[in-house]
C-alpha cells in the first residue's frame, strides 16, 4: 500500500496549517496610521493621548483607535488621506518635542499579530509613490577629500615648522606647494609620506611638489561618499516619516530611492538633494569691514553674505559645525514669535562651545548655512552641454550664508537657538537636515517616476487576477485530462501559492509588480512536476503495472527529472538576483522561494493527497487517472 508514516503526514499537515496562518494577514491588509514619539527616546503619557484624541475629535478626522506601540502611541485611520492631515495637525499641534511618522499598521486579527504573522509591504507600483533616481557627484567628492588634505597639510606643515611658499589646490585636482628651498620640500616630502599615505607625491621645478590622490584613496573615498549618502538619505527619508521606503545603491555612483504614498512629492525632492551643513566662526571686530570690501579680506579672515545681503566679515577658522549636532529641532520663540531652530551639541562641540563662548564674551559669533549644489551646464541655448565621454557635464556651487550672528551675553554649553530663519517651513527642514546629517557628496535626480494610488490599486487588482485566471484555467486542465489526480494536483497547486505568499510574509518582502509575476510564473512552472509524476503513472499502467505498484512507481523514478528541472531553473534565479537589482531581485526572489515551495507541494503534498485517497485500498482495480 501506499502510506506516508504518520510523524510525515503530521510535519506535511503541521506545514500547510502554518502556511494558511502566516498567509492570512494578507488578506486584512493594512491601516494607514500616524506613529507619535517622544523626543529624545521619552515616554508618551496619558495627557499627550488625550491632547491627540482631543484633536482628531475637533478636527473631524475619524479614527478606528488609538494604541500604545513600541516606541510611542500609533493612531490607526480608514483612508490615507485622512492620514496625510492627520500627521500634518498633531505634528503642528503637539510641537518639536515629538516626532510624528506615517505607518502602515497590520489590519489582522490580535491573535495573528501575537504569532507574528503580518502582511507583505506593498511596492512603489502597487501602491503608489515616487521613484527617484540619484547619481552622486563623485568629482565633489574627491575634491572636498583634496580640500581636507590641503587644510591639514597646512596645519601639518606649521606644527613642524616648515615653511612654504604656498599650498593651494588647482582646479585640476592637483595639490601644489612651493618652498624657499630643496631642505624645506624635502622635509615636507618626508612629512607628507609618513602622515598623508593617501597622496602620491612627485617634486617640481623651483623647490615645487605635486601631490594627487592615489588610486586606492579615489576608490575608498568613492566608496565612503556612496555609503555617506545612504545613510543620509536614510534618516532624511526617516524624518519625512515614509513607510516601507526602499533606498539602495545602483551600480558604482547611483542610489536609488522609492517613496511609498507620498504625496508631497516636491518637499520630497527638496529634502533628498540639499547637502545642507552648519559651521560657526567668530565675527572679526579688530579688521574694517569696509576696507575689507574694497582692498581684500586680511589673511586668515572672509568676507561672506550675510541676511538681506550684507557683507560680513569672518575668520576662517571653522570652531565646529553640523557634524557635532546631535539633534535640531523647530520651534517658536516665545517671545518675538518668530521661528527658531533648537540645537543640541555632542561633548566636543559643547566643549568647544562653552570655552570660545566664555572667553568673548560681548564679541559676535556667526552661524552660516552651508550649501552644495549641483545643476547641468548649459550653453547659450540652454541646451544641457557634454563632455568628451558623451555625459552630461554637472557644474558645483557652493553657498555659504550667515543665518545669523548674535553677540554673545554669556557662556553657552551644549545647546543654543538658530533665530532669522524665513518661515516655519524652512526652520522644520533645516531641523530636518541638521538631524540627519549632509551628505558627504552632492546628489542629483536624473530620474523621476509617479506611480498614482489609483494605478496601483489598478495593478494590485490585475496581477491578483491574472493569477486567479492562470490558477483556474490550469486547474480546469488538469482535471478534464488527469480527472481525480488532476483535482488533487489543483488542490496541492493552492497549497503552494499559499505557502509562497507565507514565506514572502514572514521574510517581510516588499510585493511589486514583478513580484506577482512570479507568483503567477510559479503557478505554471509548478504544475510540471504533477504532469511528469502523472505521466509516468500512465505509462507504468501500460507496461500492466498494478495501480498501487504504478504510483509508487511514477512518484518514485519522476524524482530525478523534477529535481534536476527546478534545479537548473532556480540556478537561472540565483544569477537574477546576484547580477540584478531592483525589481529584477524581487522577480528573482519570488521566483526560487516559488521553486522551493513548488518541490514541496508537487512531492509531498500531492502523494500525500494520493495516499489518502488510494493508498489505504489492498485491492485496486481502477485508479482515476
């Protein structure tokens, strides 16, 4: 007889039941909600619940329910745009001390959620959102690295007493340095090769050295600028409270960044690409600033824009900058009303802070906002203007502004306010910024897509039936040509479809377009295997085979083909995913978890069904198939 022992048919049994569990949440889908957390790591308590609920109610912004999570309160809606407002109120209302973030909150029962069976985030085309493609400035890169190693050398070069003539970057990227003799450039050649290993240092002529970075350095700076800028953009992108967004590299310069369910999508674009930092300098008092303007800045000082554009004369030095923030926030002062930023410094940045502080006492400290931007070169025409590779050829600006520059009454410690700030939006996404940190190059969008709800509601509804239709034609098939065995084939074929939406459930995938394709591929990929088991059943029966003995048979010696079948198949989707990216992954994914489950089903579900229904039969006369 045919019979699977009983520990197997319990494991089979145990499988598919926890599959139909951790498959389940997606049928509930989602709640759009607003997640509410304290600043600084605090604990939301009861009154700031109420002061939310207090909101909504007199705001009109219908609710299903308030909850505690993990970190705060989580207010779960009916519909994303009453979301959207609700986010917009209760972050103006309860002020900079918390953070509000849009979510997507599991709609499943709370005995699904307590086994930790939730549902799988829905892609950029399933749901709708923005997709941007940004390529990073690499030559700014490269060039602020040159930049830093010019004003370290310097500094290098005055500890040891070494003097020069001069030590400049050219604009080809060539560190030059001039000395009054062959002793003082062979000092600084000896310097240069112990404590700046990065730089390849050949001599000129009149006691000259050239130095350029090596080719290890371009590549570890390269590299540290794309990483830099992930980890950026991902508190940016964290900050503008997106769920599920997806930002990953592309290729050696490109990042790529899908936004679910935003709507403000030029706030988006704003917030991705500013490379936006702070630096402090003390006000030069002792220098006229007016003959400054007219004969040139004194050595060691400059002469930047101030507000409303006056000159403001500055010293070099930067005392600390947006680097030593540790948090920025927006608020209002009290009293002038006006918008301010709070910021918040970390021990070096307040040290440096209370000490500079202390000792000019009535002199004026300047704040400037840093800026890095980065536009197409054109011509006359306006025409976007290429290079000799055939790219097109991207010009850097840098803006340096005083915000401002206040006298200082006393001494500060390890926080202070940002006032003359515009508007209240501008203070939000300069706190915004400050938090998440520049990026160490600057970033371009040279790619922009919308995916609508609507269309991707649209999507989510094809794919499901185009899967359905594919399902159910496949199982019409197998049931006119097979009979029974062909209606147990289509019962373990939604077995399988239900064990890859659980597996793509627990793993916490993001279901895209492609995704469901490969569903939909695995559904008539999968079917093979019940159709050569089958096959070889009918052909053990012609050979006058009993029908048990060609079961057992069919099953056994159709191992080999089906392994070695999927085998070479999921082969193809391991090289999908380790040469692609992108949607081209999650097809990849989708397709080796539905190979995986395929061999399961087809196998051991289908001869398990089999069994059931034949094996327990000693005399079998007749087998429907």
């Amino acid at each position: 007889m045919n019979q699977y022992p009983w520990w197997k048919n319990a494991l089979i049994g145990l499988v598919v039941v926890l599959g139909f569990i951790y498959a389940l949440p997606n049928l509930y889908g989602d709640n759009p909600a607003v997640e509410i957390q304290a600043a600084h790591g605090a604990a939301v308590n009861r009154a700031t619940v109420a002061q939310i609920r207090r909101l909504l109610v007199a705001a009109r912004l219908p609710y299903k329910r308030i909850s505690r999570a993990a970190k705060g309160v989580q207010v779960r809606f009916r519909r994303a745009g009453v979301q959207m407002r609700a986010r917009d109120l209760i972050g103006q209302k309860l002020g900079p001390g918390f953070h509000t973030a849009l979510a997507l909150a599991p709609a499943a029962p709370a005995w699904l959620r307590a086994l930790g069976a939730r549902p799988m985030y829905l892609g950029l085309d399933l749901r709708g959102g923005v997709h941007f493609l940004l390529r990073v400035d690499m030559h700014a890169a490269l060039h602020k690295a040159l930049l830093e190693d010019t004003r370290a050398l310097r500094r290098a070069l005055r500890h040891h007493h070494i003097r020069y003539r001069e030590a400049r970057l050219a604009k080809t990227g060539v560190l030059e340095l001039r000395f009054r003799n062959a002793a003082q450039a062979h000092e600084a050649r000896r310097l240069m090769a112990q404590q700046f290993t990065d730089l390849a240092v050949t001599s000129g002529p009149h006691h000259a050295l050239r130095a350029v970075m090596t080719p290890a350095a371009i590549a570890a700076r390269q590299h540290y600028a794309l990483e830099q800028n992930l980890t950026a953009l991902r508190r940016r992108v964290n900050e503008l409270g997106v769920a599920a967004p997806v930002i990953q590299q592309e290729g050696r310069s490109r990042i790529v960044v899908e936004l679910p369910g935003v709507e403000d999508i030029a706030r988006a674009k704003e917030i991705l690409g500013r490379t936006a930092t702070l630096e402090i300098h003390m006000v030069d008092s002792k220098n006229s600033l007016a003959s400054a303007v007219s004969n040139g800045a004194p050595p060691g000082t400059r002469i930047y824009d101030g507000r409303h554009g006056q000159p403001i004369l500055l010293y070099d030095r930067v005392l600390y900058s947006g680097d030593d923030i540790t948090n920025a926030s927006a608020g209002v002062d009290p009293q002038t009303g006006q918008p301010v930023v709070n910021i918040t410094l970390n021990g070096r940045g307040a040290a440096i802070n209370a000490r500079v502080t202390r000792h000019n006492v009535g002199q004026r400290m300047a704040v400037v906002y840093v800026e890095v931007q980065s536009h197409l070169k054109r011509n006359d025409q306006g025409i976007p203007i290429r290079g000799p590779d055939g790219r097109r050829v991207r010009v850097t600006r840098k803006i340096e502004r005083v915000i401002t520059a206040p006298v200082i009454r006393e001494a500060l410690g390890g926080s202070f306010q940002i006032t003359g700030i515009g508007s209240v939006r501008q203070a939000r996404n300069l706190a915004l910024l400050l938090r998440a940190g520049a990026l160490a190059a600057p970033v371009s969008i040279i790619a922009e897509r919308t995916v609508g709800p609507s269309l991707g509601a649209a999507n989510i509804t094809r794919g499901f039936y185009a899967t359905l239709f594919g399902f159910l034609a496949i199982a019409v098939f197998m049931a006119v040509y097979y009979r029974i065995f062909g209606m147990l084939a289509a019962i373990a074929l939604a077995t399988n479809v239900v064990l890859l939406v659980a597996v793509l459930s627990i793993l916490q995938a993001t279901l895209t377009l492609p995704g469901i394709a490969g569903i939909a591929l695995t559904v008539g990929m999968a079917i093979d295997a019940n159709v050569l088991i089958f096959e070889r059943i009918r052909e053990e029966l012609r050979n006058k085979n009993s029908p048990q003995a060609a079961i057992a048979t069919g099953f056994d010696k159709a191992m080999g083909t089906i392994v070695d079948s999927n085998m070479t198949t999921f082969i193809a989707g391991l090289a999908l995913f380790w040469l692609g990216s992108g949607s081209v992954r999650g097809f990849a994914i989708t397709l080796c978890l539905g190979i995986l489950t395929s061999l399961f089903s087809a196998i051991l579900v289908t001869r398990a069904l089999v069994n059931a229904v034949y094996g327990r039969r000693r005399r079998l006369a007749h087998v429907g198939i």
